[in-house]
C-alpha cells in the first residue's frame, strides 16, 4: 500500500488539489474560462491520476470545477489552432488522447465523484459520464454541442452511449438538445440531484460517509471486474473475478473483513 504523504503530487496551474485523509479534491481551476478542458488541464488530470493509481490509502476522488461551473467542455480556442493544422493523422492523434483519459478516469482504482453545478457542455457532459457517483444541481445545464459545431463528440461518445444507452445518445448527440439536472438523473448521467450547491456538499458527505465502510482494495477490485465484466467472454469474466474474489479473500484486507464481522466490530478501515 503506498502512503500518499511520501508520495509526490505534480506541480498543477489549471487544477487545484486537495488531500484530507483518503479523499483527493480535483477542482478545475479555469474559472474565467468556465474551465473549458485545455491541453494543460487534460495532460495535469493524467499525471494526477497515475500518481495516485496504485494508493489504496486514497479511496476517494471528488472532481469539480471551480467559480461554480463544472467544465463548458473543449477549449474553442485551442480547437482553433489546431485547425491550422493539415495532417489528418495530427489532429486525429490529438483528439484520441483525451479518449485516453476518459479510460484512465473511467477505470481509475478509488471511487470517483463528479460534483456538476453550473454547466456540463461536450466534454464536460462526458466526464459527468465516467463517474461512479456523479451529483448534479437541479439549475445545471447539460449540453452535447459538438455536432453545432461542425463536429463529432467523437471520444466522449462510447462512454456516453455505454452512460445513458443508445437511443438517448443518438437524440443527445444529433439534436444538441439542452436539458438540466432533473433530466440527467432521469437519463442516468447523474444519480442525485440537489437543489443547491450547499446541498450538493451535503449529498457528497453522504456518499463519503458510505464509501469509507468499504474496504479500499475491494473496492478497486470490483471496479476492474465490472470493466472486464464489458471486455470479456462471459466464462473468462467470471474466471478473472474468481481470482480476484480470491486475491481479496486471503489479503490482510479480507482477513479482516471477515474477522470485524465475526467480532461484531467495525473494520479497520471504517473510521
């Protein structure tokens, strides 16, 4: 288990970091920008994430955007200058690279939190897509804008399709309609709605509260089995999950698991 205190966090400008025990605060800290995703925002994500991936003492990410605005999407400006480029095989490289972090969020070890207040338009709306609890305000506005601007929400669209399923996406992504938090949750993007963004923090607590009475380790296990659960053969899932129920099983995690609830006694992890 890696102690994240002896650890080392990148050196970030776009986004603001904070660590309080075994949760991680990502906020997006474009604000005048309403946090449009740009190249050094999406580069600074990956290097927080793969500094962190291997911490079970780390069991939580909450992402959110500063200024009370989750993400407007993809910066327009930088779009802009990669137009001047000519070499199809260049910007089709630039675009896959955020579908890279799209994976690595998706699949990311700790629970993952997106707290959405404000606005979440393209590529924002993905990201509210790839977490394992994503909370909205009622007032948040959700957009697929892409396509109205002559262009394809091309990374973002398996994780959006795989969110809310296929005929939804179609509608989202071929109309750009706009709806708000109500909708999201209704559409499967979110799971809860608040009112407000005090409420928003309540709700965030609660799920906090509730992710610490599960074992860290198991739970990065179960995320891997669900993943594979969509990559594998039916038969070859259930064999991967075998091995990790076993992993888990015979760990110090487990062992005290079974031993808390035996004892009648919180888990270790549980405080």
């Amino acid at each position: 288990m890696t102690d994240l205190s002896k650890s080392k966090l990148p050196a970030t400008q776009s986004l603001l970091l904070e660590r309080n025990d075994s949760v991680l605060k990502i906020w997006f800290n474009r604000p005048q920008a309403k946090n449009a995703l740009s190249a050094e925002m999406t580069e600074e994500l990956h290097l927080v994430l793969d500094a962190v991936h291997q911490d079970r003492s780390l069991r939580t990410i909450v992402l959110r955007g500063a200024g009370g605005v989750f993400c407007a999407g993809g910066d327009i400006k930088g779009f802009k200058s990669g137009m001047q480029a000519t070499d199809a095989d260049e910007v089709a490289a630039s675009n896959r690279s955020f579908g890279d972090l799209m994976i690595k969020l998706n699949e990311q070890p700790q629970v993952v939190i997106i707290l959405v207040e404000g606005a979440a338009i393209g590529g924002g709306l993905g990201l509210a897509c790839v977490g394992d609890v994503t909370l909205v305000t009622a007032d948040a506005r959700f957009r697929l804008s892409e396509t109205s601007l002559g262009i394809p929400p091309a990374q973002i669209a398996p994780f959006v399709t795989e969110r809310v399923g296929l005929t939804q996406a179609r509608r989202l992504m071929l109309t750009g309609a706009k709806f708000k938090g109500e909708e999201a949750v209704a559409m499967g993007i979110a799971h809860a709605v608040a009112a407000d963004a005090a409420e928003l923090e309540a709700q965030c607590e609660t799920i906090l509260a509730q992710i610490k009475a599960c074992a860290p380790g198991a739970n990065a296990v179960t995320k891997s089995i669900l993943f594979e659960s969509l990559r594998r053969p039916r038969a070859e899932a259930l064999d991967f999950a075998a091995r990790g129920f076993a992993q888990c099983m015979l760990s110090p995690e487990g062992l005290e698991g079974v031993a808390a609830f035996v004892e009648k006694r919180p888990a270790s992890w549980n405080k």
